[in-house]
C-alpha cells in the first residue's frame, strides 16, 4: 500500500536530486529516506528511481506517482481538517504562508481575533513571496497563502477560491531634505533622474515597468526584500523608493517622507485557498478574519 510519507519523500528526492538533499530538506536522515524510498517501491513493485551519477532521475513510473503526489497530498490535507472541525474548531488546524509586509499587518490582527473565537484552532505562519506562495498552495503545503499581484492576470488563479481583500497602493519614499519631500503628489519622472532603492523580486519588476512606461529607466543601486531596510536607505539619503502603503504601515519611516506618486498604482491584496480547503471550517474562519482585518486596515 502506497502511503502519504513515502509520496512526500519521494517528492522531495525529485525536487532536489538526491537523498542526502531530499533527507536534509524533510529533517531526517539520508537512510531514513533511503529505507522509504525501498518500501514506496516495493508497494509499487517497480522501480521509481534510478541513479546517475551523483543524482536520482525518476523512472517513468516514479513520474507518474509525482504527478498525481500533490493532489494526494493535497486532499489527504482536506480530509484531515474535515476530520479535526467535527468538533466545531476545537481540534482546527491551518497552514498559512504571507508576504512579510501581510505578516506584520493584516496577520497579527486577524489571528488574534481567530484565537478569540476559536482558542483551539492552531495556525502556523511562515513567509514566502508569490509566486513561490502560490506553488506551496498547489503542492499541498500550506491551506492559506496571502499574496498580492500587479495588473489583471487573472488566468494565474482560475484553479483556486480567491478572496479579495484591500487594494494597496504604491507611495513614494524620498529623504526629510529631498526637493520633493514637501511635495503633495509626484509625478514618477520626476525621480528619472534619481538613484533608486527597490524592494522584492515582483515590486522591483512592477517599479520598471512603471518607470519604462514615464519614459525612463530607474537606476537601481540597492536591491533588498527586507522593506525596513529601504527605508533605512532612503531615510540615510542614499536613494528614493515606491513602496506598498501596506509595507510602510508598519516601519518607522525615520529620516524619509512620504509621497502620493502619480499615475496611480495598485497591488491586490488576496487570501487564496483551494477548493476543496475552503469548506474546511478553520480555514473558512481564517480566510473571515482576514477579510475584516483587511476591513480595520
């Protein structure tokens, strides 16, 4: 019989190679997941894995069973959170993964009052930004990713239940003594000129698009994920920068000022589950929470 670990450990040698890898990502031991991966093949009766070299390259039966290994995950997840709401969220579980600026905002005061209501229902919290958030959701990894997305592209999210929650617009950060700093609205090419500081993968890409589209190239000296830090390096003078409103909310904006910027931009702010998770009732009383918290925001 094919069971739910050995299809975990299994995913886990395809995705990084190797059982050593495999053993280090899952927290075990390289012969713990040698031992599974010889009971996972004996229940298949074939092989799944073939070494070459240093590296494990799947069989096309061991293809077959990664494949179809996330929707296995996925919903052997569901049936457990079914099983655990029976008793009317005392016994609830949820997964959530959220961008660090949706962690410091809407997280805190959305699990607060969930534990209110609910003190048996355990949520866990890790960090990681779309689209990296979005694959953890597909693959079974986490049963709420807050993201965020620039722009329509709707497409990207048909297969899962979206629940929106605010739109979060972009504003300038320039230092105290900046030409603009006084300034009631900026034009974007009015920074052409000026050394940038840009935040995340998906915002620094968002940032020059938007400048391209005034005409320009931004300069980009310093690239950092960690928002505090932008804002340290503009508040030294070493640069402007376009932040999400939702990011400077929670940072002390010391030595910098902020700007409305001007064509306006927005990123929508989502709460996404699948499906079959979004009748689990823990996950439906978060994904609640987080919609009024994104309300008081």
């Amino acid at each position: 019989m094919i069971e739910a670990r050995h299809l975990r450990v299994l995913r886990a040698v395809a995705a990084t190679g190797s059982f050593s890898a495999a053993a280090r990502e899952l927290g075990c031991t390289q012969p713990a997941v040698s031992q599974q991966m010889k009971a996972l093949e004996a229940s298949a009766g074939t092989p799944l894995l073939i070494r070459t070299g240093r590296e494990m390259r799947l069989t096309q039966a061991g293809e077959v069973l990664v494949r179809h290994a996330s929707g296995i995950l996925a919903g052997l997840t569901a049936a457990e959170e079914e099983v655990a709401a029976i008793a009317g969220l005392r016994a609830g579980r949820v997964r959530l993964v959220s961008f660090p600026s949706g962690s410091s905002t809407l997280v805190p005061t959305a699990l607060a009052a969930l534990r209110a209501a609910h003190p048996g229902t355990r949520v866990s919290l890790v960090e990681a930004e779309p689209p990296r958030s979005i694959e953890m959701l597909r693959e079974g990894d986490c049963d709420i990713a807050l993201a965020f997305r620039y722009g329509a592209g709707q497409a990207e999210w048909d297969d899962l239940v979206v629940r929106p929650l605010l739109a979060d617009r972009l504003v300038g950060l320039v230092p105290e003594g900046h030409r603009l700093a006084d300034a009631g609205a900026v034009g974007i090419g009015e920074l052409a000129d000026e050394s940038w500081i840009a935040g995340c993968p998906r915002c620094r890409r968002q940032l020059v698009d938007v400048c391209e589209e005034a005409g320009f190239t931004p300069r980009i000296d310093f690239a950092t994920d960690d928002y505090p830090a932008v804002v340290g390096l503009v508040g030294a003078g070493l640069g402007v920068a376009v932040l999400p409103e939702l990011a400077i909310e929670s940072v002390r904006p010391k030595g910098a000022r902020t700007v409305a910027v001007e064509p306006a931009v927005e990123r929508e702010i989502v709460a996404l589950t699948l499906p079959d998770l979004a009748q689990v009732p823990a996950v439906a009383a978060t994904l609640d929470e987080l919609i009024r918290a994104a309300t008081r925001a």
